[in-house]
C-alpha cells in the first residue's frame, strides 16, 4: 500500500513538472551582447571591444552541467576576415585542472593589454604558439542574419566601414 502511494506521488509530482514548460531568461547586455539563462545553463555572448585599428573581438560562453566551452573572436571590419579560437573545459577533466594553453579569455585579455589584438596575422600566431587551434575565416555578407553580432559590434566601434 505505502508503495502505491509513493509510486502515485512519484508520477504526480513527474507529470506536473511535464506540464510547465522549461523557462529560460534572455536579457541583452550593452554593445551586442546578451545573456540566455535556463535549468540547464547559460550561453552568454559578451558585449563586443574595440580592439583598435579596425578591430572587434567577441566573447562567447556555454556553461552547463557538463563544464564550459568559451569561443574568442576577433574580426577585422573593413575586410570582414575573422580569426576564431575555441576552448571546452569540460567537469569530467577537472581534476587536471586547466589545459596547457590556460584559459581562452585570460589569454586574450593579456593580448588585448599588450596591443596585440588589432592584427588578425599576430593574434592567429600568438594563438598557435599557445597551442590553440586557430580558425581563420570570412564573415557572412554585411546585414546578413548570420553576421549580426558582428556588423553590431562593426557598426558600434567602425560604422565607416559597413558603408
């Protein structure tokens, strides 16, 4: 008897959770940025930084339950070439603590400080040498869906150069 009714319980409690969809929080932060939250993580798309000389870097972050992928990249406005690195910190690993290469957004920080960031050809080199692995790439067409965070970020520090 006692099992039926925690059994009952147990199903009860299951379909009413089933019956209120997942809630999940988006607000948008200053410069591009913006921040969705819900029970399982968050994706939070940093605001975008001038890196001078023509240069905006954008920072992404995934955090679930599973650990942490970070995604760095740094777009040149005028000639909408990118160089994108990507790092996972995945909770499973740890207790290795972090990779040889450190964090990604601590490494770009430091580039940033010394002025390093505002050349695609030294930032891609900096990145290798650290032992990420480097994406080199091209923007999608300006105004185009895919490109909106970065004609955002262009149109915020370099509007001359989407015209």
């Amino acid at each position: 008897m006692i099992k039926n009714i925690l059994l009952t319980s147990v199903v009860v409690a299951l379909s009413a959770t089933a019956a209120f969809p997942e809630t999940q929080t988006v607000r948008q932060l200053k410069n591009c940025g913006s921040e969705a939250k819900n029970s399982f993580g968050t994706h939070t798309e940093y605001p975008a930084d001038d890196e001078g000389a023509g240069y905006v870097s954008f920072a992404t972050e995934d955090v679930d339950a599973t650990g942490t992928r970070e995604r760095f990249t740094l777009v040149n406005c005028a000639t909408r070439k990118l160089v994108q690195l990507n790092a996972q910190y995945l909770l499973t690993d740890s207790s290795k603590g972090l990779p040889g290469n450190e964090d990604l957004f601590a490494f770009a920080t430091a580039l940033a400080k010394q002025n390093k960031l505002a050349n695609e050809a030294l930032f891609a080199a900096a990145a290798k040498a650290k032992g990420y692995e480097v994406i080199n790439g091209q923007l999608p067409p300006k105004f185009s869906e895919k490109a909106t965070r970065a004609d955002c970020g262009c149109r915020l520090f370099y509007p001359e150069t989407l015209y």
